[in-house]
C-alpha cells in the first residue's frame, strides 16, 4: 500500500512521504470503521432468522446436510484440526514487534532518534526481515515440538502459492503505473476532472472507486488504477492528500468484501461450502450501508476541510 502511495506522487509530481501519509490516511479509511462497527452489532446484537429445524427442512435439505460430511470439508474447519490459536497469535505478535524494531534500526543508520526513527523509507526492508526472521525461528520452534518439517514446508508452498495471484497482481499495477507515468495519464486526467471542488474530491473519488472495485473485484487493482489519478485530481484541487489517500482504500476494500469477483470472497464460500454468487449477495447489503456511511462522512468532512 506504502508503494502503491509512493508510485503515485512521484506521478502526481509532488513530495511527501509515502509511508507518512499512509498512517495519516488511516483515520479516513471511513468504509473500514464502518464495517467493523456494523460487523460487531450484527455478530452479537442483530437477530436474524430462526433457522429451520428437522421437521420443517425439506428432503432436499436433510439429504445435503446428511451429505456434508466434515472429512470432506476445507482443511481450516476440519473437526480433527488442532485447536492451536497461539501458533497464528504468537508469529503475527513477531512479525509485528520485530518489524518496528528493524525500522527503528533503520532508522538510527539514518541519523534519526526518537520516534523520528521510526518514520523512514526502509519500512518494506523492515517488513520483509521481520517475517523472514520469524519463519525461521518458528520452523526452529514447531521442530522442537515434534511437527513433521515435511508438513511444515508444504503449508509454507501453500501459503506462498496463495500469495502468487496478489504478487502478480502487483507487478501488473506497477507496470501500469510506470506506462502511464510515461504517457502522462494522470495529468490528462486531472485536467478533465479540474472542476471538481477540493473539498469534494474524496467522496467522488470514493463513490468511482466503489464502483470499479465491485465490477474488478481487487482492491489492489482498484488502488493501483485509482490512487495516481485520485492524487494528481487532489493535487491539481488542492484537496486533502491524506484524506484523499483513505478514500481510494476504502474503495478498493468495499469491492474486495463484497463482489463475487474478489478473492476474498471466493476463498470465504469455498471455505464455508458455500454458494458464492449467494454469499456475494448476501455481504452486498451490509456492504451498501457501510458504504454509505462512509460516503455521508466523506461528504460531511467536505464542510469541515
């Protein structure tokens, strides 16, 4: 996300810190409070439908559940499946320390002190050292308590395979931003777009950008298409970068949970055994409502910029 930022003002030509603005864009990321907030009340406050009970299932409905056995389910909800929640909680809590530590490193070698340090240009270095680190100590650990090193490669592959579709993603957008960069796309776009009041720049470009995600299905590439244009327009508007920079991420995010394209989605039904166009449906609605808070909030901050 750090270099998606950094791509596009360098294309905007204009200065700033990526990784700055990144953590100033964070507050604005209004779609993700939004979903967590109406995540939490529908988990524990919301009542939905009673679900049927036998004598009211159909036969249809009594010979699936009869059918959905739990030996042929995902290996994540498989009824044998250790229930070890220290070995997801312990290498993400590494993962996390030791990526603020190598960046505080980094940022001493820099001639920084202080919490100074900590805002630096290494921080991707620092992330990939903190999870190759960690990988390393926990094989180390796992191996000390008895796991097959076999098993533990092939989740490592399988892990990594899964990353794949985003990498390759990734370098598509960076090609595209480089092409783009060359053709000048983002100057000719944010001389179309040079009437759009300042103050209005991030719920436009927020509503645009729900609508891209949704129908490509990526946040990555909705950030990768959406954040030069979205930054030369507020450069050219003189709008708010950082708000601007949460706008274009909670766009990516809402087409990431809620359309049947996104691989979120799939992964999620395939997971659960679940009908993914229905599940789609089914997380639209409370997509929308967030959605559109997160639109009337960007709108209301257009008073207040």
């Amino acid at each position: 996300m750090t270099s998606v930022v950094d791509l596009s003002l360098h294309q905007a030509d204009t200065e700033g810190d990526a990784y700055t603005l990144f953590l100033q864009s964070i507050p604005y990321n209004f779609f993700a409070f939004a979903m967590l907030i109406l995540g939490f009340y529908l988990s524990f406050f919301h009542k939905g439908k009673k679900p049927a009970n036998d004598k009211e299932k159909t036969p249809e409905e009594k010979k699936e559940q009869e059918d959905d056995q739990w030996e042929d389910c995902h290996p994540a909800v498989m009824r044998d499946l250790p229930a070890k929640p220290w070995n997801l909680i312990i290498p993400l809590f590494s993962v996390i320390v030791l990526t603020f530590v190598f960046m505080y490193a980094i940022g001493i070698e820099e001639g920084k002190s202080g919490f100074g340090a900590l805002i630096n240009e290494g921080v991707l270095d620092a992330m990939v050292l903190a999870v190759v680190v960690t990988i390393v100590w926990f094989v180390v650990y796992l191996k000390f308590k008895k796991e097959h090193l076999k098993r533990m490669m092939d989740g490592l592959i399988d892990g990594g395979n899964d990353m794949m579709n985003v990498i390759l993603l990734l370098a598509m957008v960076w090609g595209l931003s480089k092409g783009t960069e060359a053709l000048e796309f983002a100057d000719t776009i944010s001389e179309w777009f040079d009437w759009i009041p300042g103050n209005y720049v991030a719920v436009i470009i927020f509503v645009l950008g729900c609508g891209l995600s949704y129908f490509i299905g990526s946040a990555w590439g909705t950030w990768g298409i959406l954040m030069p244009v979205a930054l030369s327009i507020a450069v050219t508007a003189g709008s708010s970068l950082p708000i601007t920079i949460g706008a274009v991420f909670a766009s990516g995010t809402f087409g990431a949970f809620s359309s049947p394209l996104s691989d979120d989605t799939n992964t999620s039904a395939g997971i659960l055994n679940l009908n993914t166009i229905e599940y789609a449906k089914f997380k639209l609605k409370p997509s929308l409502l967030a959605a559109g808070t997160a639109a009337a909030g960007y709108f209301a901050l257009s008073f207040f910029m």
